[in-house]
C-alpha cells in the first residue's frame, strides 16, 4: 500500500467528504433533552469506550431498561459497574483520564445515541443499594458528566441488517467462547467450559 494515498491533514480530509449535514450539527446538545433522556432510559444496551494509560478500552453493558442507568439531572448519568471478569479496564481507564464515551442502542429500532463526557467512580452506598439486584449489589458507580448528547442516523444499523431475524449467524458457524479461549490458550478445555456456561451465567449475572 502507497503512503502517497493515506490521509494525513484535517484539511484533506474534509476536502474529500465536503460540509457536515446541518442538522448533524444541530442536534448535538450539551445536556439531555427530554427526548434524549427517555431514549436512553429505554435502552437495555451500550457500549461505553475508553482511554487511559493502559491503552483504549470498549466494553459492552446490558440491563434490562430502567437498571441499566439512573438519569441524576439533565448533566448527570450514573452506571452501575455489574459483576464481570474483574480485568476494570474501563475503570482503570477512567482513573487516569476521565474522558468517556456511550453509544445506547435498543433492539429493532435503527438509531442510535451518542453521549460523549466525563467521569469518576464513586462507592456512595445510597446510589449502590439503589442499584441492587437481588441482594447483590454493584461494587462502583459510574459517575458520567456530559459534555455532549446527539443521535446518529439509521445507516449503519440498516445496512447490517442488525435486527432483521434472516442476519442472524447460524452458532455453529462462528467460534463459542470456549473455542475462542482456547485459540489464545491451546490446554484450555473448551468444550467443559461452554458446557457449564449457560447455567454460570444463569447466575453470575449480578
């Protein structure tokens, strides 16, 4: 591949697609509107990405709607951390810089939600007891100052064809967890870990 082809100036860049839609622009806002607030608060899904000394992060989170997140003020998110692997990427993340970024989606609709911010951790009992799920709390509270709030257009999901039933591989065309393990770890049981997943999940989740 020529160098002589890579993209290195904003000026260049921008040459090649010309001006933003307007109303790409207008639509960004600097805290939640009312519509923004109860699109997110109807997500069960997003992706939250971020940067820190130990490189980038983007990690997925799912709830059911309304555990997912709590809307503090129209400048204000708060995330419950959920039981996961313990590896705290994303928290290790934010510790070294705060900067952080969410993508919602919730299934069948084509849009998406972008929330770009900052944030902290926080182990205020009142916000995790009132996150609990059956007796079992989160450990931190993802703390999310907005900087921005805009939505994206259906494009990308529409021409995945994200939700649409016909999409949707066949399992046994694409690696199981354990298979995937064990293509970084060649002794690793695969086929006894994907046995017992189902039921560990069943309960792990909180």
């Amino acid at each position: 591949m020529s160098s002589e082809h890579i993209v290195t100036s904003v000026e260049d860049l921008e040459a090649l697609y010309g001006q933003p839609n307007p109303n790409s622009l207008a639509k960004e806002t600097a805290e939640l509107t009312a519509e923004y607030r109860h699109w997110i608060e109807n997500a069960p899904f997003f992706a939250i990405a971020t940067s820190g000394s130990g490189g980038l992060d983007c990690s997925p989170r799912g709830d059911i709607a309304g555990q997912l997140i709590r809307v503090l003020d129209d400048r204000r998110i708060a995330i419950p951390d959920r039981r996961g692997n313990n590896r705290l990427d994303t928290l290790k993340n934010i510790i070294t810089d705060p900067r952080i970024a969410l993508l919602f989606l919730i299934p069948g609709t084509n849009e998406t939600l972008r929330i770009n911010g900052h944030a902290s951790i926080s182990t205020d009992p009142e916000l995790i007891d009132g996150f609990s799920v059956g007796g079992r709390r989160p450990a931190t509270i993802i703390l999310l100052e907005i900087d921005a709030v805009y939505f994206q257009c259906a494009r990308a999901l529409v021409r995945s064809g994200l939700w649409d039933p016909h999409a949707r591989a066949d399992p046994g065309d694409i690696p199981t967890a354990g298979e995937m393990t064990r293509g970084a770890l060649p002794d690793f049981d695969a086929d006894d870990y994907d046995r017992k997943l189902p039921a560990r999940q069943k309960t792990t989740l909180y």
